[in-house]
C-alpha cells in the first residue's frame, strides 16, 4: 500500500497559534495612549479590501445591555445567552467570561482581526507610547512595532517605531508580516466516491488516454507544492492509484467533507486545492485561474457554478481557517460542502470557460462527455 508521508507523520500536527484569527494584531497602550485612533485609522484603511473583526479587552466591567429592555429583563430573569437581530444586524450577549476557543469562533468568520488591548496574549503587538515617550513598563512577547508622537525614537533599536499619523506606513507594515504567513498549498485528489450512479468507479475512468486519478493529478502538480489522491484503503491497490502518493479517508460516511476534513487533519497548517475526479473538462489553466484568484483571507476560495452562481465546492482552495468552519456544519449534521461555502463568505471566482466544472455521473453523461472531448480533439488537430 502507498501512503504517503502526511498520512503517517503528522496525524498529532497542530495548526499555527492564533488568539482570534489566523491575521491578528494587538494593539496595547496606557489609556489615552491613542490606542483606539491608531485601531480605528488602521480599520478604515483596511476597510474597502478586508472584512475586518475588532476586538476590544476591557479591564474594567462593560455592560452592553440597558435597564428596562427586553433583553435586559430577559437576563434579569435568569437568561445566559441572549441574541437579538433584525435584518441587518444580530447581537450574541452572553453573560460570563469566555474561553479562548469560543472567542476563536466568533471572530475566524472575519478576514483580518484588529484587537486592542490583549496585551498579555501570545499575539503580535503594537506597543503606543504615550506623548510623553513612556511606555508600559512591563515585559511584553511579541511585540513587532513602536508607535508614538516623536519624529523617531531609540528605546528600541531592532524593533520598527512609527509615527502615530503614519498609518499607512503602519498598515504597509503589518499586511506584509500577514502576507508571509500565507500557508503552503497542497493538492488533493478526491476518488473515495463510490460511483453508484455510474456504475463503475469514476476515477479510473479514461476521458485523455489515462485514468481521469492521474490526469487530474498530473494537472494540478505544476501549481503546488505537492498532490495526493484521497481514497478509501481498499482502493490503495488501484492501478491507477498505486503509483501515486495517497491519504486514506479517516472520516467515514460524510462524502467529499470527509476526505476535505482528513486532508486538513493530517496538515492542518496547509491550505488545500481539492478537486473531484469526476470533472473530464478541467484544464491547467482552471487551476492557474484559482491559484491566482486565491484570497487566503477567506475561508475558502471557489468557482462560481455556471447558471447558479452558487459556490462550487469540489474544486476550490480551503484555507486552514475552514477546517473549524467544515466540522462545525459535520456537528450540526450537514455534510454539504456547497452549504459550508454558501454560509461562509468564500472568495468566489467566474469561470473563463463554462465547461471546467462539468461532472459526469452517469453512463449517458459519460457517452456524452467522451463524445465532446473527441470533438474537440478532431477540430483541433
């Protein structure tokens, strides 16, 4: 059996560390310090490209609620958790400290984090100073950058010191620390489907002169760092798949999401390009396309389906940021990956030829399939 490497080696790897979102930052300060002007500077800089979360640690008590309110009297009369929307807006009042997963949840729906405050957390920092020069006087980890009023400043010689009025400066500063961090992309084939419509196994079938398991991979190989086929164990000896390195699905009876949720658990700090192997009309340039198109501050980044306009999840970039997002809707019950993506806020992308993401899953479409490819092989030749 040929398993690849991820299957045996990094089943107990963990994800990167991040307090609210993969691309965070704090900001921390006395009070008055201009905290809350370099954040909201920063926001609005940020605003026309970023769906931007904001974060705020208070150390004293806060109360978002208001004496003589439904809500208030619902919280009076022994309510936890309360929420409340209208059609643009929703609130999620919970009364009671939260722990960090929790706090991870609420916020990896957006693009980027700024937060202000948090200074004791193991995150990236802005440290201000205050018009004074002063600053706060205990030892802070992680600390990127000094902001203040000077025209320069030497307390910290190796670390980068910005003038509080730069703000774009500062924000050139901090989206290229977050565009380093974008993670590797690997390729994943999907073939574990069992073809009850087709009756026979799609992934061996033959649409270019071999399996459609190897052309897909051979396709997607150029544009990434490397590619394995997903499979069930009991198709490790395939032909067509014993030659190619491999990742047996751990998740058993969830469909695509599971092979998608086994990819992500064996490398949670890559992102995945996955793709069906049902698809006979992909070509090399669908995949520069999404590659291209790729926006690793979204959850995901897809296609969307010719007519439907809805997000086509069976060849589409997943970011390690969706993985909570593809076990959250897995708990609840929905195995879909189009409804993941549809509640997600993905990157979506037109497709520059309708035809990419065709599938075929029955003999007729087969027939047909096999029929325009030979076509179009006749009139180009």
């Amino acid at each position: 059996m040929n398993v690849h490497k991820s299957d045996r080696d990094t089943k107990h790897q963990r994800g990167p560390h991040y307090l609210f979102n993969p691309y965070e930052i704090a900001i921390c300060g006395f009070k008055n310090s201009g905290k809350t002007t370099l954040a909201t500077s920063v926001i609005s800089a940020l605003a026309d490209t970023h769906d931007i979360g904001y974060a705020k640690h208070d150390g004293h008590r806060f109360e978002m609620d208001h004496p003589g309110k439904d809500t208030h009297r619902a919280a009076a009369a022994g309510a936890r958790t309360i929420r409340i929307n209208d059609d643009e807006h929703h609130a999620l009042i919970h009364r009671g400290a939260t722990n960090e997963f929790d706090q991870r949840a609420a916020m990896l729906q957006a693009d980027v984090v700024i937060a202000e405050g948090c200074k004791r957390a193991n995150i990236d920092k802005i440290v201000m100073l205050d018009d004074a020069a002063t600053i706060l006087d205990e030892e802070l980890e992680n600390v990127i950058a000094y902001v203040g009023t000077a025209p320069s400043w030497s307390g910290a010689a190796e670390t980068p010191y910005f003038q509080r009025d730069d703000v774009a400066a500062i924000v050139d500063f901090v989206t290229a620390r977050w565009a380093a961090r974008v993670p590797p992309l690997r390729g994943l084939v999907l073939t574990g489907g069992r073809s009850t419509r087709m009756q026979q196994d799609k992934s061996g079938l033959q649409y270019h002169g071999v399996s459609q398991t190897e052309f897909v991979h051979a396709l997607l190989a150029p544009h990434m760092r490397d590619v394995l086929v997903s499979t069930r164990a009991e198709q490790a000896d395939k032909a067509d798949h014993a030659g190619l390195p491999q990742l047996h699905d751990r998740f058993h009876g969830l469909g695509p999401i599971g092979g998608i949720l086994t990819a992500m658990q064996a490398d949670p700090a890559a992102a995945w390009l996955v793709v069906a192997c049902d698809l006979p009309f992909l070509e090399s340039g669908t995949f520069e396309a999404l590659v291209s198109g790729r926006n690793p501050f979204k959850p995901a980044t897809a296609f969307r389906g010719t007519g439907n306009g809805l997000p086509e999840p069976l060849c589409a970039i997943y970011e390690p940021k969706a993985r909570y997002r593809l076990h959250q809707f897995v708990g609840l019950g929905c195995h879909c990956p189009r409804k993941v993506l549809i509640n997600s806020d993905p990157q979506l992308l037109d497709q520059a030829n309708p035809q990419w993401l065709d599938n075929v899953n029955t003999p007729e479409e087969l027939e047909a399939a096999l029929a325009v490819i030979a076509a179009t092989a006749t009139k180009g030749a």
